[in-house]
C-alpha cells in the first residue's frame, strides 16, 4: 500500500493497474500473453511476463479475478476474467482492507473510524 498515491495505485503497481483496466475492456477474458502485450505497449508498462503472470495469479488467490483453464497451442493457459466491475472492485478493496485492519488492530480501527466519520 502506498499512500502518497492515489485510486488503484493506493494498491497495486501501475503495470497492475493496467493489466485490470486492460481486462475490463475483455468481457470474455484473456491470456496473461495477451494482458503483458497491453500492458507493456502502455506508457509505464515496462515489466517482464512473468510479473504479469505473478500479479495476475495473486488476484486470483486474493479473490480479485477468476480464471479458467484452456487447452492450446504450447499446452493449458488461464484466462483471466474479472470477478468484480470496477465500482464492485473498489468495493472489494475497501472491504477486505477495513476488516483486515479490524481485525489485526480492532480497537485502532474502530478509534480510527470514529474520528473519521
């Protein structure tokens, strides 16, 4: 978490900013190949495969993105889809930050939260 900056970048670097936006405009999904292809055409998108294919797969376990498994030329690939639209994602995010914080700081939290309000 970074939080000098602002929106999605509070969250995710900005080459993983770009690989969700990229897989909004794919309602069907996409291969991690297609979503690097996106991303390092962007300005800010110099960033290995592999990174891609790490981010991709850490949303998926963090419950961000699904995935589906297709056979293909060079053996099975995952499609990445969406879980969440966007207004449903910043949901999400806000969500589970809260409640972690709930959580591992309950009393800081809910201090923090009363003060704010």
């Amino acid at each position: 978490m970074d939080l000098y900056k602002t929106g999605y970048e509070m969250f995710f670097k900005p080459y993983q900013v770009l690989a969700l936006k990229y897989l909004w405009t794919v309602p069907e999904g996409a291969k991690s190949l297609e979503a690097w292809n996106r991303v390092k055409a962007q300005p800010g998108g110099s960033i290995s495969r592999a990174s891609i294919i790490n981010s991709l797969n850490e949303m998926v376990d963090n419950g961000m993105l699904d995935y589906v498994e297709r056979t293909g030329k060079g053996g099975h690939h995952r499609i990445y889809r969406h879980r969440y639209s966007e207004e449903k994602l910043r949901e999400f995010l806000a969500s589970n930050f809260i409640g972690k914080l709930l959580k591992e700081f309950p009393k800081e939290t809910r201090k923090a939260i009363e003060t704010t309000s």
